[in-house]
C-alpha cells in the first residue's frame, strides 16, 4: 500500500518535473530584474506569483519541504516593497539563494525518488530568520504525542540528593555551570566531545538535585541525548545549540529559584525536539530503542550522517570536494618534494631542474590565487623568482638557500592539508610563513603526546581507586599510591609548560592526602563528590592536550570551582 502510495506521488511528480524547474528559472529571472531595477513592481509581482505557482505544485506532489519553503518565500517577498532600498538587500539575497537551494532540490528528488524536507529546513530559517521571525525547530516535520509521557528515568538510576539546603544550592550551581561551559564550548565550536560528556554530567546532576520531579523527567532525556550524540557521533547544527541554549534556562531556574523549579513538566516542544533527536540518531542502544517504543517508534533509516552527507550536495561544496581539491594540490606537491630531494642528494644535480620546479611553483601559485589563498601564492611564485635567478646564474643553490626553499614547500604543504578541517578561508591562508616556534617542535610534541597519554590513564587510575575506596567501607590502602602519582604528572605538565592543568592537579593531589589518606573521619559525600567533578573536568582538559585546537581553560576553572565549593 505504502509502496503504491510513494510510486504514485513518484510518478505525479515525473509529469510536473519540468514545469517545475520552469518555474523556478522564470522566479529567479523576475527576482533578477527586480534587483537591477527596483522600480519594476511587474517584475516583483511576477516573481509573487511564479512562488505561488510553485506552493500550489508542491502541495498537489506533496512535497512537505518545497511546500513550506515556498509559503516562507511568499511572505519574505510580500515584505519587499517597490523601490526598496539597500536595507532590503539581505531579504533579496536570502530569497535567491533559497530559489537556487529549491532547484538543487527538485534535482535531488527526482534523482533520489525520496522526499527529506529536513534538509530544506537551514534554507527555510534563513528565510525567517532574515524577517526576523523565530526560526523553526530540527522537529518542524517530525510527528509524534508527546503528551503522554513513559518514565524517561527507568534506565538511568541516579542516587538521591541527601544534602541539606546549602549543599543543594552548591550543587546546583556546579551542575549549571558544568552545562554553561559545555554551552560555550558548542557556540564556539570548540572540542564537542568534551561539550556531550559535560552536558550528560550535568544532566545526571540535576536528575539527583530533581529527585523524582517532574523536570527531572526531562533532565533523563537529555542526559539519554547527550550520550547519543556522542556515541554517534553526532554534529551540533545551529537548530541543536538553540536548543540547549533553551534547555539552560531550566537550570538556571533550578540555581535561583530552587527545589520548587522542578516541580513543573518540560513543555511538549522541547521534549518533541529531543526525541526527534534520538530518533534521527539511527542508534539501536537499548535505552535510546526504550524511549522510542514507548512512543510506537524506531531509529529512523535515514540517520542523522546520511543526512548530513545529503545535506552537502545541496549546501555548496563539502567535505568531498575540499579533499579532493586537497589531494590534488599535495599530488603536485609530492612531485617537487621529490626533485628538490635529488638536488639536496647531489645525485646527477641538474640545472634544468631548477626550471622545472620553478614552473611547478608557478603553476601552484596560479592556482592558489584562484582558490583567493593569495598570500600561499606569494610564496609560491616568491620561490619560483629565486629558482629563475639560480637558474640564471648557472649555479645550484646552497645548504641554506636550499634548506629554507623546502621549509617554504613544506609550509605550503602544510596549509593545503588543512584545507579539509578548516576550508578555503582566510584562516587557512594565514598559515602562510608564520614562524614556527619551539613549541611546534616534533621532539615537543611527541613530548606532550606522551604526557597527555600518562595523565589519562593516572586520572582514570584516580578516578577507580576512589571508587574502590568507597566501597570497601574507606580502606586507605586503595588510595596509598595516588598522591606519587599524581604528583609525577604533575612533572610531565609542568614540562609541556602547562602551569594552569598542573596547579589544578596538586590542589587535587593535595586533597586528597589530606582530607582522605590523612584524616580519621569518614569523607562527607560532597567532598568525594568534588573530587569526582574536578577528577573529570581535569581528565576532559586533558583530552585537547596536543591537538590544534584551543585547550578550553573553562574545564580548569569548572574543576577549580568544584573544589572550592567544599573547601578543598
């Protein structure tokens, strides 16, 4: 039945193909004429109702995604008057570049035989969001009742909170800003991994601090979310960061208005949003499956990184592209590494040579100022001079001289390589000549390597002695070897000129000797509770140590903080 549905609307949609890439070309001519001349209202209406054509065809094909983005389009053009000025500029760019997405689309249909309008949804934002208009969530097409509601927490036990009022509040305020710097790390794009494994900590936190509420129910669901997304490896859009952005303002009503918060239920729209993301995630983890039964559903077949990979080939060039561009460049490269290299040997030393690599690096340099990467191409072409003059000159050039035009190839080599992580961007251009410094030392960096490698598994020895000593009712004798090795990472930060991570460490190193090996009373649960927080903040830190990107500084303090709550 389903299968004669989808062959049908497949082929009503075969019949209007062309009418509707007709269309879409006499809207996006109109919108051109218009933006040329802003006095031609014919042309404007024209586009109006070319757009309105279109919805009517969408709705008659049923394509859901074309549907809304037309009806979004209609009301964007609406706002454009006649003789619309500059400030009307971004709607008119916003509005042809979702004709052009729109027409990728149809393409992409016909070509797939499948209707995905989620991947129209970062178009039919920027839409709105150009009007000013509140942008619609990653659920907009996903249809589930969310209004009764199953136990979220029955797969995530999470012990009571059995501290008096003052101990809540600290630990409200740790569990909020554990979630802020996992916030800040997902706006600035910084270390996700990091960002997930604090987001399900602090979820975990707040489903104590709810102990049984209704907002705890919520709290489980986004703690089941966090971990998804980090098993799955999950990207974190613009419409996912709005999200939790939203879901912080729940703790922070927990931090300032206390236990009563907690009382209340998560609207339907938020929860709606969070299943959809377990849904989309295509995971088969028993406790992602659970939720989803409840709700009469299962992982979706098209997961969230085929979806992703879909989305390039509507979005401009992708990751493919970029690798290619980028294998190419290094094949070119390789080549010139390769004659440089039998200069250097002196095996059968050429002049000739020295014209060929300087038309390779010419050649290189064209292309470059094409990809816009202008100052990789100085170098190129600066380096193809110096070769002419030796060339010149009827001379091989010296150690030195050939010693810096391989550190200007190798720093060329280096850039390109990265264009796959970070784009064609000024960011990439700008590795060009920088100076590499002693910290950039291979030697140095083997070094830290080995230091990060050290301090994992010493944290995760840490973090298993305390538990052992808890449950073998305080027996020190688990703890006797903690503080030597603490303090011999300590050595290896301290060496890696990391002050901030090591000072960190010995206050935790410290603590440890004092307020567990050292004292005769039972440890208060909020002090191994701190210890645990800072343990992880710090075993987080550590994750980004010699790794291009930024350390985030954020997880020190976070560790800091929580010690500093109990006095530690």
């Amino acid at each position: 039945m389903v299968q004669s549905s989808l062959a049908t609307k497949s082929q009503s949609f075969d019949l209007v193909k062309s009418e509707i890439e007709q269309t879409i070309k006499q809207a996006e001519s109109s919108l051109e004429r218009f933006q040329e001349n802003r006095e031609s209202g014919e042309d404007l209406q024209n586009c109006l109702d070319f757009l309105n054509q279109l919805r009517g065809i969408f709705i008659l094909v049923e394509l859901r995604g074309g549907t809304l983005l037309c009806q979004e389009a209609v009301t964007m053009a609406n706002d454009v008057p006649v003789g619309a000025n500059d400030d009307k500029n971004i709607l008119l760019t916003t509005l042809s570049n979702a004709l052009f997405i729109l027409r990728r689309y149809v393409e992409y249909y016909h070509q797939q035989r499948e209707d995905h309008p989620e991947l129209l949804l970062p178009v039919i934002n920027d839409l709105r969001e150009a009007r000013r208009e509140k942008p619609y969530p990653e659920s907009r097409f996903f249809e589930v009742d969310v209004k009764d509601r199953p136990d979220f927490c029955k797969g995530l036990p999470a012990p009571a909170f059995d501290g008096n009022e003052s101990e809540y509040e600290i630990v409200a305020r740790r569990m909020r800003l554990t979630f802020q710097v996992a916030l800040l790390g997902l706006l600035r794009d910084r270390n996700p991994v990091v960002s997930q494994k604090l987001i399900g900590r602090s979820a975990r936190g707040f489903v104590r601090l709810c102990q049984g509420a209704p907002m705890g129910q919520m709290w489980c669901l986004v703690a089941i979310a966090a971990d998804t997304m980090l098993d799955r490896a999950m990207p974190f859009t613009k419409a996912r960061k709005r999200m939790f952005m939203r879901i912080e303002k729940y703790a922070r009503e927990v931090v300032y208005v206390g236990k009563v918060a907690t009382a209340k239920d998560a609207p339907d729209s938020l929860v709606r949003d969070l299943i959809y993301l377990l849904y989309r995630s295509g995971s088969g983890n028993p406790e992602v499956t659970a939720v989803l039964s409840d709700f009469q559903l299962t992982p979706a077949e098209f997961p969230d990184s085929i979806l992703e990979a879909h989305s390039r080939r509507l979005y401009g060039p992708g990751a493919d592209v970029l690798k290619s561009l980028s294998e190419a460049l290094q094949d070119e490269l390789n080549q010139l590494k390769d004659k440089l290299d039998i200069i250097e040997r002196g095996i059968e030393p050429d002049l000739a040579e020295l014209s060929s690599i300087a038309e390779t690096l010419e050649r290189l340099g064209n292309t470059l100022v094409m990809l816009d990467l202008s100052r990789l191409a100085t170098i190129a072409r600066d380096e193809a001079v110096k070769l002419r003059t030796w060339e010149s000159e009827s001379r091989l050039p010296g150690e030195e001289e050939l010693f810096r035009l391989a550190d200007s190839v190798l720093g060329i080599e280096d850039a390109v390589m990265q264009i796959v992580s970070r784009g064609i961007t000024s960011e990439t251009d700008a590795l060009a000549g920088s100076e590499h410094s002693h910290e950039e030392s291979v030697y140095l960096q083997e070094a830290v390597y080995v230091v990060a490698d050290e301090a994992r598994s010493a944290l995760t020895l840490a973090k298993r002695a305390i538990t052992a000593f808890v449950e073998s009712d305080y027996d020190k004798l688990h703890l006797a070897n903690l503080p030597a090795t603490l303090h011999s990472i300590w050595g290896g930060l301290q060496m890696v000129n990391d002050p901030g991570a090591a000072h960190v460490l010995e206050r935790v190193s410290a603590s440890i000797q004092e307020r567990l090996l050292d004292a005769n009373d039972v440890p208060e649960t909020q002090v191994l509770e701190a210890l645990a927080d800072a343990l992880t903040s710090l075993e987080y830190y550590i994750e980004s140590i010699g790794k291009p990107e930024e350390s985030n500084l954020d997880l020190l303090r976070l560790a800091e903080t929580s010690m500093d709550d109990v006095g530690l």
